[in-house]
C-alpha cells in the first residue's frame, strides 16, 4: 500500500511538471533558423580565448584564408536555440586557377576598324572563406558555444553588392565598374571594367607591383544595415593566390608542393589541423627554415625529422603557410599568364647591330641564339636587322631577355656564356668592345 502512495505521487509530480515545463519547453527550443539578427554578432577573437590557437590561426605576415575566419563578422540567428551563426568573409579576391596556373581575369581587344579605344577587363572575385575553412570555422564556433551541434552558414545578400575601386588615375569612373548580378558570395563574383588601349600597360603595371587596388564592396541587407567588405585586386598576395591545402598527411609526403604560381615562394610552416569533427580541436605547428620553392616547380625534399612528424600525426589536414618573394621578371610572367590578355604592349622588337666585328674577329659568320625565345639569327658583316625578334617588356618597360653569340672562325667555332641584356636599349650591339668583353680569345686584341 506504502509503495502504491508513493507511485502515485511520483505520477502527481510528472504530471505537474509537464504541466508547467512542457508546452514552453517546445516553444522555446524550437531549433527552426529565423534570420540573421543583425543587432548580435560574436566577435571570434575576443571569445577565442586560446591564444596558442590564436596563433596559429594568423601567424605573422600570414594573409591568406584563415585570417579572414576572425575578421570576418558573425551573426547569431534570431532564434537562439537554433544553433546557427551567420557569417561574412573578412574580403574578396581575385581567383587565381592553381591547376591551370592562371588568373581568373580576361583582357578583351576591340577590333582595329570599330574606332573603339576601351580594353575590356573581366574578372573574377571569391570569398576569402571556403569549403575548408567553413568546416575550421564550425570547429571554432563548437568550441565557444559549447554546444553538441553548431552550424555555420554563410549570410545572403538581399541585394546586387555595390563595388568601388581606385581606378580614377587611369580615367576608370567608379560608375562603370560593373557587378554581375551576384546575390551570393560564395560563388564567384564577376567584375567587369575597360580601359582606354593606350593606359593598359600602365595599368597592368600598376597590378603587379606592390601598389595593389584595394576596393570597398557593399550591400543593404535589411533593416537599414550597410554591409560593407574590403575587396582586392592583386596578383603577387597569398590572398590571391591561394591557400595550399592538403586533405590528408600523405598527399603532401607522396605528392610534395607544387608552386605553380609566377613567383618563388618561401614556406614558413606546415599547420596541422585534427580532422575528426568530433574530437578535441588539435592544432599544431611544424616549422620550415630556409625553404624556398622557385615558380613553376614541386618541392619534395622535406627533412626526413619532418617527414617523420608528419606520419605521426592522427587523421588531420595540412595547410601550408608561405610568403611571396619578390621578383621583378616574376611580375611580367604573371601578367602574361593572364588568360586570354593578348599583352603584346608588354613585348617589343630588338634590333641587331654589326659594327666591324666581322673585321676585327676574321669571322666567317656570326649567330645570335635568344633563350627561350628560341630565335636564332644569322648576322651579315654591316648588317643592321630592325626588327630582329620580338622579346618581353618588365613592367616598369624595360627589355628583358638573355642570348648567346657563335663566332665562326676557319678552325672552330666560339660561343660566348649567356648574356643578360641591357634592359635600357632594345639592341644588341656587335662591335669590337662587345667581342673583347665576352670572348677571352680577343681581349688582348687590338
């Protein structure tokens, strides 16, 4: 009977309960998105308390990608038992096609008989924050909510973005720099603008040196609220370029880096990131002393201590942090790896003199070979050739090429080392001066 009592006030009590915490229960942790609230935002540097993690996340110098997940900014929805944070990126980019090692920008030449002056620029911006980082983002935000599901989603743009870049110096109105309708960015943005054909050279110049076009894009997004970002066009910033992100240890120890970029490139460090969702967050940092990986090639040569390190390490991803070095000649080779940027403005014909070096040497005959041009050129004795070949312009318009000299005498045949133009002449003059400072065989000549 004692057991019955008690029973029956333990089905009182439930009953009171569900009474009482029931029906409010299921109001309020109701888990539906409702919207950004754009009065609340959570700022991840501020509750990002780990600064170790903080670190490693922006190291010094460090612009690319990650960067972007603390600067950004992030909403809470208006429901706050959803879960779910709004984010913005911290800027857009200009894309730049690893695979294919090129930009995503198109340089479009009227035709000669239209009259039309306007070179047409076309290209392409993506958010600084991915499929890569979305997912570091989400760990991030797990580890301050504290909660067992946190969602990152990337806020809509209720409206086409507006855009604003320094171009007035190049007679580039802010009202014609043109957004195609793009009301989502994480998907590629389209940017287009024109120049007049005479300031393109100085344009692209102005690209690929240091003085980088730093733009403003924006939007109303509701509730009389300006969004606004920074956006960047640049062909030389890891912003641009990328970041290299390896989905497992094993793609980067079999595989090794490829730098497929223009520029040589220095890696300061391999970042670890644990791969399991559900665990721990686990960062951690191998250095890289004086590792520096020319244009164009694949770095294989990690030390054995780090290769080590590295198939030690738990299912994880590898972000590779790196810095650009600078290299004048590196500029023009991005500018042409423009596609489609017929940058015949960056290249210009090379004269060829002969002037008494036939007489002074007693040769039979005199060759130019040009690296990489691949010309090869016979010179007649007095001869003067205009337009011998046709080599590349640096972007601050001087020539830049390199070319041997065969000299062929009645017994055998010399052949000068590699010599490196005069970047302020577009000639290559063959006198009795030239022979004596790159043939020893006539230095002591008269």
């Amino acid at each position: 009977m004692r057991e019955l009592t008690i029973y029956r006030l333990w089905v009182v009590v439930l009953l009171q309960c569900a009474t009482l915490f029931g029906q409010p229960a299921s109001k309020n942790f109701d888990s539906k998105a409702k919207g950004p609230n754009l009065a609340k935002t959570l700022n991840l540097r501020a509750e990002l308390r780990d600064k170790d993690l903080l670190s490693l996340i922006k190291g010094p110098g460090n612009e690319f990608a990650p960067i972007d997940i603390l600067n950004g900014e992030l909403y809470y929805d208006k429901n706050e038992y959803s879960n779910i944070f709004y984010y913005l990126p911290g800027s857009f980019g200009l894309l730049y096609n690893k695979k294919k090692g090129t930009y995503k920008i198109e340089l479009t030449y009227p035709e000669d008989d239209t009259g039309n002056r306007k070179v047409s620029f076309k290209a392409q911006f993506g958010s600084s924050i991915d499929e890569n980082t979305e997912f570091l983002l989400e760990r991030l935000l797990y580890q301050i909510a504290k909660k067992p599901t946190v969602k990152a989603v990337p806020f809509k743009m209720e409206s086409t973005p507006k855009i604003e870049f320094p171009f007035s110096e190049f007679n580039i109105p802010t009202e014609s720099i043109l957004i195609i309708a793009n009301t989502d960015y994480t998907k590629p943005m389209t940017v287009s603008w024109a120049v007049n054909q005479d300031e393109v050279q100085a344009f692209q110049a102005s690209m690929a040196q240091d003085m980088n076009f730093n733009g403003k894009i924006w939007w109303e997004n509701g509730e009389d609220k300006r969004l606004e970002l920074d956006i960047d066009l640049s062909l030389q910033t890891p912003k641009t370029l990328g970041q290299f992100y390896f989905k497992k240890p094993s793609d980067l120890l079999l595989r090794g880096f490829k730098n497929s970029t223009s520029f040589p490139l220095k890696l300061n460090s391999i970042k670890v990131l644990n791969k399991e969702k559900s665990g721990n967050l686990l960062f951690d940092e191998i250095k890289l002393i004086n590792t520096v990986v020319e244009p164009r090639s694949t770095y294989k040569d990690l030390p054995s201590e780090i290769k080590s390190k590295i198939r030690n390490f738990p299912p994880s991803d590898l972000l590779v942090e790196y810095e650009v070095l600078d290299c004048e000649e590196c500029k023009t080779d991005a500018i042409y790896s423009m596609q489609n940027n017929k940058a015949s403005s960056l290249s210009d014909w090379v004269q060829v003199w002969e002037i008494g070096a036939y007489e002074f040497t007693g040769a039979s005959g005199i060759e130019v070979f040009v690296d990489k041009i691949y010309k090869r050129l016979e010179i007649k004795e007095g001869e003067k050739l205009n337009e011998a070949f046709k080599a590349p312009k640096l972007v601050n318009g001087q020539f830049s090429f390199k070319y041997r000299i065969s000299i062929v005498l009645p017994d055998k045949v010399l052949k000068s080392r590699l010599i490196k133009n005069d970047p302020h002449t577009p000639s290559i003059m063959i006198n009795k001066e030239f022979i004596k400072k790159h043939f020893r065989e006539f230095r002591k000549a008269n």
